[in-house]
C-alpha cells in the first residue's frame, strides 16, 4: 500500500497552506461555472408526460408539488429488471433530509422506466420515503437522454435534470449525466444545478435569490423539522 510520506507539524503545515490555495482557487472557479450553469437558456416542456407513483397517475407538473423548481434524478430501473440499479441505489442512499431542499421552494425526486409495481417492494426494502415515479410506457426517460439507444437496444444511464416552473409552464433548465453526479448529494450540490441556485444575495447572476418573494437562503436555515412550507 502506498501511504502518505510522514513529516512534523510544520512541514505539515507548509504543505497544508499550499493546498489551501489551490481550494480555494477551485472553490471560485466552481462560483464561477455555477453561475454560468444559472445563465443557461430554458426550454418549455410541452410534452404531456404521464407517470405513476403512490398517488396514481401524475403529469410533470405534479411532480412539482406546488413548488417552483423539480430536480429529478434519473435511476436506473429498466422494465424488464427485478431491482434497482446497485449504484443508483447508494447514490440515493447519500441524499439527506428533503426538507432543506423543500424550503428553498425545490421538489426532488427519482423517476424509472420500470411499472410501479416493482419500483414499490425495492423502495420499501431500501427504506427510502422519497417521491419516486414509474415514467413506463412514456418517452420522458428518452427525451431526457436517460435513456439511450445503443446498437438496437435501449441502454439505462444515471443522470439528474432540473425544471423551474412558472405557474402551469413548465421549462426545463439542466441535465448532466454518469461522471457528472460525481460529488451531488447535499443540499447545496443539488441546489448549484438548479438556475435559481442557493438563492442567496451573493450568487449570481442577481435577482434570484428572493425571486418568488422568500428570504434568501441562509436565512431560511432550520432544523429539519421546524420548517414551515
């Protein structure tokens, strides 16, 4: 096994500082692609999608909730498949409380080819209460490029895409794919894709961060259970 060289404290410390600069240095090119991620263009969705979940039948603007933007994370879950995907299943392990993300007016939740029917005993033994949705039967994993065709057949891929909603319109902002999920899990991470972002007063660009009249989101900071929607 190749370990780390041993030195003293103060070599340590030189070394550290060095680092240090280097993340700091990608900590604002990362404020930087964000904010430029947050200035892409938007595009309508005029598809009527239909999916199933726990309460039936769901068009896309359902699975809003009522809040104004949706992230969707694309989990592996072919039709013809017993379980869930290995790997989409400790990405989803790795998510934490909903409710972070729920006062920040943002809906998150997966969506799989599979029929409900299967996707409902996994999510039961995997213990998870997040929204997840059956899209069977519709093209949505494919128009999002979940889906994909190769060499005649169809081929599964993890990826997450974003929506903003304006009332009943419905705009689709972000997607990325595979290695693109690298480091997504917390609130912020999801939160970076999204085109209002954070919604705190320092993102850019400006004007979003009270866009639909909340406080922006440092000062929306709970306890998980003290949240008000």
């Amino acid at each position: 096994m190749s370990l780390p060289e041993i030195a003293s404290r103060e070599e340590w410390r030189t070394a550290r500082q060095e680092l240090l600069l280097k993340e700091k240095a990608a900590t604002r090119a990362r404020d930087a692609l964000n904010a430029e991620r947050r200035r892409l263009p938007m595009v309508e969705v005029d598809t009527e999608y239909v999916f199933e979940g726990g309460d039936g039948k769901a068009t896309l603007l359902d699975l809003f909730e009522g809040r104004h933007q949706l992230i969707v994370y694309h989990f592996m879950f072919a039709p013809e498949w017993d379980t869930g995907c290995r790997s989409c299943s400790a990405f989803l392990d790795q998510v934490g409380h909903l409710a972070h993300l729920h006062a920040r007016g943002t809906t998150f939740a997966a969506v799989s080819r599979a029929p409900y029917t299967r996707i409902l005993p996994f999510k039961a033994r995997m213990g998870w209460t997040l929204p997840w949705y059956s899209a069977s039967g519709d093209d949505f994993n494919r128009d999002f490029e979940a889906t994909v065709e190769h060499e005649g057949q169809f081929v599964e891929r993890p990826g997450v895409s974003c929506f903003l909603r304006d009332r009943d319109r419905v705009f689709h902002t972000y997607s990325t794919y595979e290695r693109g999920l690298d480091g997504l899990g917390s609130t912020t991470s999801f939160l970076d894709l999204t085109a209002l972002g954070r919604q705190e007063e320092w993102e850019e660009p400006k004007g979003r961060a009270s866009a639909f009249g909340a406080p922006a989101g440092s000062k929306r900071i709970r306890y998980h259970d003290e949240y008000e929607e």
